[in-house]
C-alpha cells in the first residue's frame, strides 16, 4: 500500500530498500541489476563511497545558500569542471534540478538571447518528432512523444516538428547513409524557409534518441548540416543531452562524436549520477554577453538552483568518472553489449533493430520483421518486458512511441559505466529470456 501518486499505478511496486554497485534490492533482499540505471542516471551504480563520502562532507559545511545572495565554492568548482570539458564556445553553465528544468531554462535563454539582441520576432521553436524533452509544459511543447502530449495539447505552446533522423524507419532502401543523413537534415532548412527565418528561435534535438525511440543515434554527418542549416539561419542549436550526456555514448558529450559543438546544451541524468538531483545547461559566451551587456540578467530561477548538495554529488561523481577512466570501460563494455545484443537477437523474429552508443543501446521490438510494424499497443508488450524483467532480477527501461502516434516498444539499455562482461552476458541472457515469455503472451 503506497498513499504516493507514482507515475505508474501499481499496487505491486516493489521497495527499493538499497543499493550496492550495479544492483539494487527490495525489500526482501532480492537483488536487480540495474541495467538501465533507472532511466540513463546511475552511471556509478549505487553506493559509492567517493560521492557518500562527498555528500557528508558538504553536508557539514553547507547545504544551502539562496543564489540571490552567495555563490559557493562548490558550485563554482563544479563550473570550472565542466566549462573545461565542454564542446568549444560553451563557456558558461547554469545549474538546476533536473532535465525538464534544464530544457526550459534553454528555451528561454534562447528566447532572452533574441530579445537582447533585437530580434524579438524571433521565438519558433523546431523540433522532432519521436524526442522527449521533459514533462514541464514548455519542454512537453518541445518534445515530440504524441502519447505523453496528448491530453495536454491545449495547454502547449506551438512548436513545428520534423522527422528524426531515425535510419531504422525513414532511410529508404537504396538510399545511402550520407544520402539519408542529407535528405533527413533537409527537413530543418525546409520547415526554417516554410516558416520563414527571420521568425525562428532555435532547433531542439537529442543527439542519441533516448526515451521515445531507444537510444537512436544520428547517422554520420546528420547534425554538421544541421549546424549549417541553423547557422546559415541564424537558429539557435539546442542538444538535449539529458540521456545520452555525461559519458554515456563513450565521450563525455554526445555530440563529440556527430563533430559539432551546439549554442545551449542539456545535461543532467549521468551529471549527478542519482546520488542528487541535478540538471545543466550549459550556453555559449555570446548568449551569456547577451545578458550580461544587455539587461544584466536572465530572467529566469528557481529556489534551488545551484544547490550545494546537488553540486558536490555531481563533482564527486565527475571526478570519480575521470579518475577512474570509467569512459573508457564505457567503450569497452558498449562494445561488448553490443555484440552480444546482436548475438541474442539479430535473428529473433519479433526484434526489428539493435542500436546505440555505448552503453546505451535500445533493442526495438516489431511484430514483424518485414513490415518492422510494431505491435498492437494494447497488448502492452514493453510492460509485459518489464515485468518480464523484473521477475529474473533485471531492471530495464521499456520505452515506447516508435511511429507517429503510435506506441511502439523499445527497451532501453544504460546500465552503470563500472558493469563488467560477466554481468552484462547476465543482463542479456536474462533480457532475452523476459522478451521471450513476454512475447509468448502476445503473439
Ligand atoms: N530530456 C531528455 C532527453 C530526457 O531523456 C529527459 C528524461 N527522460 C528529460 C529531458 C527530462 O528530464 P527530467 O525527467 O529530469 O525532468
């Protein structure tokens, strides 16, 4: 019995009573492997004792101090950090709980930054189908996920969506990947002409698809034309990456590996690895000028923004994650995910595609392979994994969404940058057992 409104009504939800590396257990001592560290964040696993040890630290120094009146030194510490790392031009970052807020607070800094620099027409918002971007009513206005949308669509603001570069469903058979990859980024220049430059704000875009679709990437070459297009424009770039951020591809930013750097970016999840909640945005230092000779300030906030806490868990695990070359078992154990992903399923008549970077990988689920139509969402399959999954002491992601309206199933794989190859060979034997039965209750 819970008194709690969870986001999913389940008589049944299990306790979470601890945490140990890469497992989880409830309340009668049953251990799961996190295999999607919860939604993409607990890339250290649970418990470390670097970020612990941090969390009492800052505790008994200070837990809070309102940003109208101090900075601290861990924030400042924690800014200095990832400034350093960020891709070129990102020289200034504003932190706050999460990924929604993160993304609003892009959106409206793009906004600010034309009001600044008078260009006030400018406020259209393009972004893509098949993208999540957060539940706050500004960034469920961005994202294109229609079955979290719906029921709210009166209270959204208007954004132009286009199709995703998704190689799975939209390259056309005979169509190259640097044909697709042009074809796919034409879109933007298009609806940008269609809904005429001079009125267009920013593109918002996840570099590596998370929620909505399972961990799809671009393919090669998709996003340096889409940094022409906006830059021939004069379109801001937005990259959410929230998911896929923070060494979870294998480099600690996305967007590293499609070669080009965006004017705001979104992290959070993997930023405090869970052990706070804790989100970024990071903006270039000609949005910051924007600001700071202009009205001096951006007219945004909330009460815990840049929170000591969340900081000092985020620096904690940042450091942690360099100190111990944990992007490159990223690499290493993605690598291995992936074949053996590829081994369990690349045959199984009801798995369309198996894709991804790093350790976030998403196995797509078809009803059948030669149509790649998805099942009937009413059978609730993704569910049916999860629950699957659960039963074998597995904990995965199961997304949906896959075409348009519709709700495809996807599983998402984002497990703990420290997994090794005996576990992931557990996760997937586990996995593909749970897909199997599942499957065997719809099809
Ligand atoms: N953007 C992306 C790409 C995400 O995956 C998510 C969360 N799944 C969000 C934004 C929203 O983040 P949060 O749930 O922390 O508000």
């Amino acid at each position: 019995m819970t008194r709690i409104l969870h986001r999913q009504i389940d008589a049944n939800l299990r306790t979470a009573s601890g945490g140990k590396g890469v497992e989880l257990f409830d309340q009668d001592g049953r251990g799961y492997i996190d295999a999607s560290g919860g939604a993409a964040v607990s890339c250290l696993g649970h418990g470390h004792p670097d970020v612990v040890a941090a969390l009492h630290a800052q505790a008994d120094k200070l837990a809070y101090a309102h940003t109208s009146f101090f900075t601290s030194e861990v924030a400042e510490a924690l800014a200095e950090r990832l400034v350093a790392d960020a891709p070129a031009g990102l020289d200034y970052i504003y932190f706050v709980s999460g990924g929604s807020e993160a993304v609003e607070a892009a959106l409206k800094m793009a906004r600010q930054y034309f009001v600044e620099t008078g260009q006030p027409q400018r406020a259209k918002i393009i972004a893509r189908r098949q993208s999540y971007h957060g539940n706050t009513l500004g960034a469920l206005a961005t994202g294109g996920n229609e079955w979290r949308r719906a029921q709210f669509k009166p209270l959204l603001a208007e954004t132009h969506h286009i199709d995703p570069c998704y190689a799975y469903r939209y390259q056309e058979p005979g169509e190259s990947e640097t044909e697709y990859g042009t074809r796919s980024a034409q879109a933007l220049e298009d609806k940008i002409l269609e809904l005429g430059p001079e009125t267009v704000m920013a593109f918002v875009a996840e570099p590596v698809v998370g929620a909505t679709a399972g961990a799809v990437p671009a393919v090669a070459g998709y996003f340096r034309r889409i940094r022409e297009i906006c830059d021939r424009y004069g379109v801001l770039l937005i990259l959410d990456e929230v998911m896929c951020g923070m060494g979870r591809t294998g480099t600690l930013h996305a967007c590293e590996q499609d070669g080009v750097a965006p004017d705001l970016m979104t992290v959070a999840k993997g930023l405090g690895g869970g052990y706070q909640p804790i989100g970024a945005t990071f903006l270039a230092g000609r949005i910051y000028e924007a600001f700071a000779n202009g009205s001096g300030l951006f007219q945004h906030g909330h009460t815990y923004i840049c929170h000591p806490m969340a900081c000092a868990a985020a620096l904690a695990v940042q450091e942690v994650v360099a100190r111990d070359r944990l992007l490159d078992n990223v690499k290493a154990m993605g690598a291995h995910l992936s074949r053996r992903l590829g081994e369990r399923f690349g045959n199984h008549p009801h798995v369309g595609d198996v894709r991804g970077r790093g350790l976030f990988m998403g196995v797509e689920l078809v009803e059948d392979r030669g149509t790649k139509a998805p099942f009937d969402p009413a059978r609730k399959l993704n569910a049916r994994i999860k629950r699957e999954a659960m039963n074998r002491g597995l904990a995965v992601y199961p997304a949906g969404g896959t075409i348009d309206g519709s709700r495809g199933d996807h599983i998402l794989l984002a497990p703990p940058f420290i997994i090794d190859a005996a576990t992931v060979d557990t996760v997937v034997e586990r996995l593909g057992e749970a897909v199997d039965a599942a499957i065997a209750q719809v099809a």
